[in-house]
C-alpha cells in the first residue's frame, strides 16, 4: 500500500486539517461507436447536449456564493457555446460520426491546439475535458459525478478541480482539498482561497493513496501526513479584530476586497474590508455575445460604488484577452494569447471600447461616494502608461493607475508613478511572466511560488518607488490573501493588500504581530533567501 507520510505540494490556501481522503468519481466512457442514420438529427442531438451544458454551467454560476467562483463558471460555458466548437461537430457528424463521439473528437481538436498554444489557453485544457466529459454524460442520459456528499467530513482529493466541481462544494463537509497538478495561481488555488478551504497543489503521489485513508493536510507548509483523527484547525485568530489594517506600531497597511459585482459589497463589509482594491469588470462582458452597453455598465459600476459609499474603489477597465475571450473583439488567431492583444491593449485596435467604459465609470461615479480609482491592466510602457492617465483624466475621473503585471513595468515603476497616480500590482501574471512559467505547469508550479525572492525584488522595486514618490503601490493578486507574505509585502513598501474578503481577517491578525521595523527586516530576509521555500521558513 502506497504510503502517506513524505508526501508534500505547494500550500497555497493556509489552515490545517484531517480527514478521510475521497475522490472524484470517474466520468463516464464513450460507448462503442453507433451508425448515424439521420445526420441532422444527430447535430441537433449533440447541439442540445451542448445547450444543456451551457444552461447548467450558469445554473451553477448563479448560486455560486462566490463571484470568483461563478466568474470561472461562465467562462467555461462560454467555451461550450462556441459556434466553432458547434461547425467541428457538425463536420464530424456528417462524416458518419455519432453525437457522443463527434463531440469527443471536436473538443479533441480544440484541445490540442489549447495545448500547443502554451500559456493561459494551456490552463484551459482541463476545462474543455470536463465540458467534454458533461456533454457526453448528457448524451448517454447518465449524471456527471460530481463532488462526493457521503454525510460526513472529508479531504476532496483530485488531479485538478474543474470550476463546475466547485460550485456546489459545501464547506461544512469539505475539510480541505489536494490536488495532484496545478501551482499557487491555478484555478484550484484561487478558489481554495475564497472559499477558506486549507489546500496544497502539485502534490504528487496523492492519487496513488486509497480512498477513506486519513490524512492531514497543512495549507501553509503544503504537507500532507497520516492523520489519526478527523479535525478541522480553521484559524480564526484575528476574527475578533476590526478597523484599519496595520501593524503593531501603526504603520497603515489597507485591506481591500476584491470584487465582481455588487453580489459581493456584503461579504466585504461583514470583515470590515476598507474599500475595494480590485473591481473585475470584465464579468459584466464575459457572457455576451455584444458589448454592454453604456447604461448597462453605468448600472453595474454604480451599485458597486453606492455600495461602497465613502471608502475606496478601484476599478480595472476591461481585462479581456488570453484565458478571457470575448466574441465581440474577434481574438482569434493569436499564437500565443498570453502574450497577445489583451487588456489594455485591446484599445489599440477597439479604442472606442475603453472610451465607452471610462464614460460609463465617469458617469456611474458622479453621484456616489465612493472614492474612485481607475487602472489598466496589462500595462508595459511609460508611453501606454501616460495615454491611459491621459484619457482617464479626460473622462473627468481624478485618479489613474495602471497594473504592474510585466517585468518591465515593475522595471521602470518610479517612472511610471511620474505619469499616474498609483500602483497595483497582479502577482499572478507578473509571476508567470517573470519566470515564463504556465500557471497550469505542476512541474513548474514552484516558480509561481509567490515567495519566489526574484518575485520580491521586482515588488521592492515598485514600493521603494511608492516612498519615494509619495504614490499608492498595493498588491491586488493572490499573494495578499497570504497571512504569512503580508508582513514581507508591508516591509517591502506595500500600502494596501486586496484579496478574498474570507482572507481579511487573517491577514489584519498577521500585520498586527509586526512592528513596521520587524516587517521590513522580514522583507530584507525574504528578499536575500535562495529560494521560496527558504524564504518561507525565514518567515514563518
């Protein structure tokens, strides 16, 4: 019997706990190959199996309780709902290929070129199997298996979690998950991190464990171990804390939410967040075949304003492109998408759909109180830097910014701060990029490590460039829902952390041990380590 004890991965969301191992069911397998008699009813077969995957995909997105979690769901549906997707089914139907297999050899193709492609289309590979895999359930008449639901607690073990597996998740049964691939930005991560749950990826090994045996899970040092007893450590020191994020002498560090919608203002106010640090807008774009509206983004930027009444908001202009393509632009045909027409370079070729949403921003802000901020993601030059300001400014709002996502942002970050306003910096992209590794790689999962000193020194840059400027620099990736980093992040010259709202408190509980001296002397530690997993353990 293979062993538990060695086992480790990544921690990427910090708790410990035990239980018994389960998997995910398998899938259901193509039956053997059928004669097609009727072509056209056959398309119209796998069309409706399509539908149907699409319409339970926003079933889902619509009770998530999470946004990024439902942000994901609608993504996915969107891939499944692809008219190419439809045309290669088609042509594999008309060819003399039944419905379960031609939706197998289409999405085969798709997949393919997922994987070719590298990057943020490599990720989705794992979603178009998992489409595939609905799709075909459908046709079959047989139900997808999802998340296991024996009455009891457990450890959700997987190769990779698909969005959709997610959804109906409950946390009160699910101690903590492991997955076998996947790095600290994977989806697995992220959603571990806003559902609260302990989590380790890239753990090899893990499936090779029986099912129901007991094993501890610890999210922090990303070990799993034998376990005696069933438990579930949830640290809630700090939950009794409230008011302004800062260490133990008072250095001011904010501690903003992360949000999608006004679905998520409650959430936020329930950990005494201070504002919001990262408003996605894009999940008002994701669904639609047509861009929204004026009016339709006015509303949506305004619920969220209003919500937020008297605190900060900053709002990141669309950031489609790569693992997020909106039909509307036409972005296909790029060869490498994470490297292609995205975020703020979509303007280049659409400029009327940035001037749109800064009008409707503008607008939206007008009669609230809410302190708005407005930045641009995918942002690589002082030249692209100056023309956003340039036209935030016109469009009569007071305070631009832009993300620090590519290397030579960060590179020239004190020349940056002379043309905008403020900083945020996206660790996961500035992570992938820095060490040109795919978020989805498990081989490579320990270079996207946020802990990654390299990583570090390129955040030191833009917060000695924040002090010297006297300019707002914050971390809106996944890095600042890390009880552990934030002290290093503060000691580095971060000024606000934005995160999960579940990642508040623990956050505000570790900023409160440090004194602003010893944060700073934790960042020169972390800074000098060889490594990640040395930095860490200088820290922790």
């Amino acid at each position: 019997m293979p062993e538990v004890a060695g086992l480790s991965g990544i921690g990427v969301c910090a708790g410990v706990a035990a239980g018994p191992l389960l998997r995910i069911a398998a899938a259901p397998a193509l039956p053997p190959p059928t004669p097609v008699a009727d072509p056209e009813a056959e398309v119209a077969r796998a069309f409706a199996a399509l539908a149907e995957v699409v319409a339970e995909l926003e079933r889902r997105a619509d009770r998530a309780s999470e946004e990024t979690v439902a942000e994901v769901l609608r993504a996915e549906a969107l891939m499944a709902d692809d008219e190419e997707l439809r045309d290669a089914v088609r042509e594999h139907v008309e060819g003399g290929t039944d419905a379960p297999h031609a939706i197998g050899a289409a999405f085969g193709t798709f997949r393919e070129m997922f994987a070719e492609a590298g990057g943020y289309l490599a990720e989705r590979v794992a979603d178009l199997d998992d489409l595939r895999d609905r799709a075909v359930a459908v046709l079959l008449g047989l139900p997808m298996p999802g998340v296991p639901q024996p009455g009891h607690p457990y450890v959700l073990v997987a190769r990779d979690l698909a969005p959709a597996d997610t959804a109906d998740l409950d946390p009160s049964q699910v101690l903590a998950l492991v997955t076998e691939i996947g790095g600290p930005t994977s989806h697995t991560a992220i959603l571990a991190r806003a559902l609260g749950l302990p989590a380790v990826v890239a753990c090899r090994g893990i499936l090779d464990i029986p099912e129901h045996t007991l094993i501890r899970v610890d999210g922090a040092t990303g070990e799993v171990g034998p376990a005696d007893s069933v438990f579930h450590a949830e640290n809630r020191v700090g939950s009794e804390l409230a008011g302004p994020g800062a260490t133990a002498d008072g250095h001011a560090v904010k501690l903003l939410a992360n949000v999608g919608s006004a679905k998520n203002v409650p959430a936020a106010d329930e950990v005494h967040a201070e504002g919001v640090g990262l408003f996605r807008t894009e999940l008002l774009f994701l669904d639609r075949t047509a861009e929204p509206t004026k009016d339709e983004q006015v509303t949506a930027y305004r619920e969220v304003f209003r919500g937020m009444a008297g605190r900060r908001v900053v709002i990141r202009t669309l950031d489609a492109g790569a693992d997020k393509p909106l039909p509307f632009l036409n972005q296909d045909g790029e060869p490498n998408p994470a490297l292609g027409v995205r975020g703020l370079r979509v303007a280049r070729r659409r400029p009327e759909v940035l001037t749109t949403q800064l009008a409707a921003i503008a607008a939206a802000a007008q009669d609230c109180d809410a302190d708005v901020w407005v930045m641009a993601p995918m942002v690589s030059t002082l030249t692209e830097a100056a023309e956003f300001a340039a036209a935030v400014h016109e469009a009569g709002l007071p305070k631009a910014g832009v993300m620090i996502e590519v290397p030579a942002a960060a590179l020239r970050a004190r020349d940056l701060l002379g043309v905008v306003d403020f900083l945020s910096i996206g660790t996961n992209d500035l992570s992938q990029y820095t060490f040109a590794a795919d978020r989805m790689c498990g081989d490579l999962a320990d270079l996207l490590d946020p802990w990654q000193p390299a990583l570090l020194q390129l955040i030191a840059i833009c917060g000695e460039a924040g002090r010297d400027s006297g300019k707002p620099v914050g971390v809106c990736g996944e890095a600042a829902a890390d009880p552990g980093l934030a002290p290093v992040l503060a000691g580095l010259g971060i000024g606000s952390l934005s995160m999960s709202p579940r990642a508040v408190p623990a956050v505000r509980a570790s900023l409160a041990r440090y004194t602003y001296d010893e944060c700073r002397r934790l960042a020169e530690l972390a800074v000098a380590a060889p490594d990640a997993a040395s930095a860490r353990k200088l820290v922790v």
